[in-house]
C-alpha cells in the first residue's frame, strides 16, 4: 500500500535537470524576489545619496550592490583621515 500521507515536494529535480514547483510557490517566490529588489533599490539609493558608512545587519541580507556601496563609503570616509594622520 501507498502512503498518501507523505506532502507534494516543494522542489522536485526531473531529469533534464529543470526543477517544477507548484504555481501557487513561484507567485510567491516571485513576489519575495520582487519585494526585496524594491528593498535592495531603496536601501541603495539610501546609502548612496547620505554617504553611509554604517552596515545595518539588514544590509547582509540585501548584499551585493548595497554592501559594496556601504563598503566604497567606508574608504572614502578613511582616506581623509588616513592623510592627517600620515
């Protein structure tokens, strides 16, 4: 006898390796992805536009281009310093 009590898999692998999901997941993992671009877009502009050098523990999360903006704000903040201290 077969189990039905076991769940559908989320992620299933077929075997030209292309993964199937149920419609009702990719809505929502299309709506998280498109949330968090709006999030990373925001906190961007943010650092970008008030020169932010401080890493919220949020920013981890955004990565990439916020990270390296809150990064390059950083060295720029460092070189004045740098030099008077030199």
């Amino acid at each position: 006898m077969e189990n039905t009590n076991i769940p559908a898999p989320i992620l299933q692998l077929r075997q030209d390796d292309v993964v199937a999901i149920p419609l009702e997941r990719y809505e929502e993992l299309i709506e998280f992805e498109t949330r968090l671009g709006m999030l990373r877009k925001m906190r961007f502009i943010e650092v970008v536009q008030n020169n932010s050098t401080y890493i919220q523990s949020g920013d981890f999360v955004l990565g990439g281009m916020v990270l390296e903006a809150l990064l390059s704000n950083q060295d720029k903040a460092k070189q004045p310093q740098e030099a008077a201290d030199g």
